[in-house]
C-alpha cells in the first residue's frame, strides 16, 4: 500500500517540527512518502525545516521561489500514483498512532466515500468547526455580521458550520465537506478529479472538490472516533472590516466569488 503525505507550510516551521514528530508516530508512517512544500519564501523557516528533516529517506522537502498558493503547492507535492492521499496542515498534531490506519480502513470498507476527515480541537480544547454544509451567500454574511446583528443569523450560522455534527465524540458521520487540514483521500478519486481546482488560491477548493467527488459517486465524512489538535488560528478570521487589513481575507472574497460563480454556471448547465 502507497499512502503520500502532502503538507504546504507557510511560516510555521517550528509547530511543523512538532507535527512531523506525530506524523512519525503513525502506525502506518512505513507505507507513507511525506513531501513537505515550503510557501514561505523565507530562509530561517526553511532552514528549520531542512535540519529537522535532513537524513530522512521518507520526508522530502521543496522550497518554492515564491508563494504559490495551497492549491498549486498541494497538487505540485502530491504523487497522483498513490493508493491514498493524505493531506496535513503544518499545525496539525495527530493525537492517535492510528489516525490514518482508521482513515485508511475507512476508506476501503465503505466504497461510497471517497474523502475522510477527524475530529478536530485547537490547543485550549475547543471543537474546530471543520464539517460544513456548502457555502451560500447567506450562510457567508451569517458567519461575518457584525455582532448587533449575529442572534438574527444564528440559525444560518449553525447549519453551515454543522455545530451538532462538530460537537459529536464518536461515529462516522456524512457531510457536504470537512476542511483539508486533514483529509485522506482515495486515489482513484484524486486522480479522476485531478488534484484541488487550482482556479483558487487556497480557500473553496475543499466544498468544491467534495462537489466535484460527489458527482462522480463518492461522499465525504467526519471520523469522530480520531481527532487532532490545531492551533486555532484561522487565516481567514476577521469580519467584514478585515477585508481592509487582511491579504488573506481578500484571497477569500475571490475565492468565494470564483467558487460562486463556478457554481451558478454549473446549475445553469444542469437546467438547461
């Protein structure tokens, strides 16, 4: 069995140092080929990273001259001709040696689903809202009102972002999508979509991927029975004001027009 590890960092060598030593741990890290894609342009976080993973014939290192995205970076590490893929956030320490072997066991017994992904909790113990409905318009100023405004969206809020579902500590459960900050997915899968839809920087290519499987005949879950720990920070955070001081909020405006109008062209399709 081949299983490849994709991970891209951006400026996180030193929690990425920390993740690789679970990722070590894995019951099945002997079948696993890591590549690790290094974003960040930066000397010191590549050097970091290099003299943790110098010696180590299953984890390889790139370094990119300049930062290509989450979604370039990830197809660019990833080795098509895998069994099962694996993608890891930098942040992400895998609290079971089993993590993937359960991922794995999965996906071989259930043929219907083609992406697994687990539990999740940031490093004070909060649930990481990782399953989630399909984005809509609604479901997005829901989540980005200003406070004043927040009980009247509650409702939309809490369908998207799949609280109860979230919220669960065991079971396998359906879901539109899960974040890829861990994912194992079948090859035959990845190869028939060919990778993450790189028309987007990094966010919308999760729902969008999950779309594309599902059409195909495959469907994505939550395994509550395995779980990690993130550091909590998310990239895109911040409401509507931050679309004035965050790069990374305004890469998620374009990505969420991109994924909508994608969308509205495929529904169009469909009707017609």
């Amino acid at each position: 069995m081949k299983i490849h590890v994709s991970i891209v960092d951006f400026f996180k060598a030193p929690r990425l140092i920390e993740s690789l030593k679970a990722l070590e741990q894995q019951s099945l890290f002997n079948c696993c080929q890591v590549t690790v894609f290094d974003n960040s342009v930066d000397d010191d976080n590549f050097n970091r990273l290099n003299e943790c993973i110098r010696g180590k014939s299953n984890i390889t290192l790139l370094r990119s001259s300049h930062n290509r995205g989450y979604t370039k970076a990830t197809n660019l590490s990833m080795d098509f001709s895998a069994d099962f893929m694996v993608l890891l956030n930098p942040d992400l320490i895998l609290s079971s040696v089993d993590c993937i072997r359960e991922s794995v066991e999965i996906l071989q017994k259930e043929k219907n689903i083609g992406i697994v992904g687990i539990k999740q909790l940031d490093d004070r113990g909060n649930v990481e809202l990782i399953a989630r409905t399909y984005p809509s318009l609604a479901s997005q100023f829901a989540r980005r009102a200003p406070q004043m405004f927040s009980r009247l969206f509650r409702g939309a809020r809490d369908s998207y972002e799949c609280t109860e579902v979230n919220g669960k500590t065991s079971g396998l459960h359906i879901v539109d999508w899960v974040q890829s900050s861990y994912w194992v997915v079948k090859g035959d899968v990845w190869r028939e979509l060919n990778g993450v839809c790189e028309h987007f920087f990094l966010f919308m290519c999760e729902p969008e991927f999950s779309r594309r499987a599902k059409q195909i005949g495959y469907l994505t879950a939550i395994n509550c029975n395995s779980h990690a720990l993130s550091d909590g920070i998310r990239a895109s955070a911040g409401g509507i004001k931050a679309v004035f001081k965050s790069k990374a909020f305004r890469h998620h405006i374009v990505d969420m027009t991109i994924y909508y109008l994608m969308n509205l062209t495929t529904t169009k399709r469909t009707n017609s």
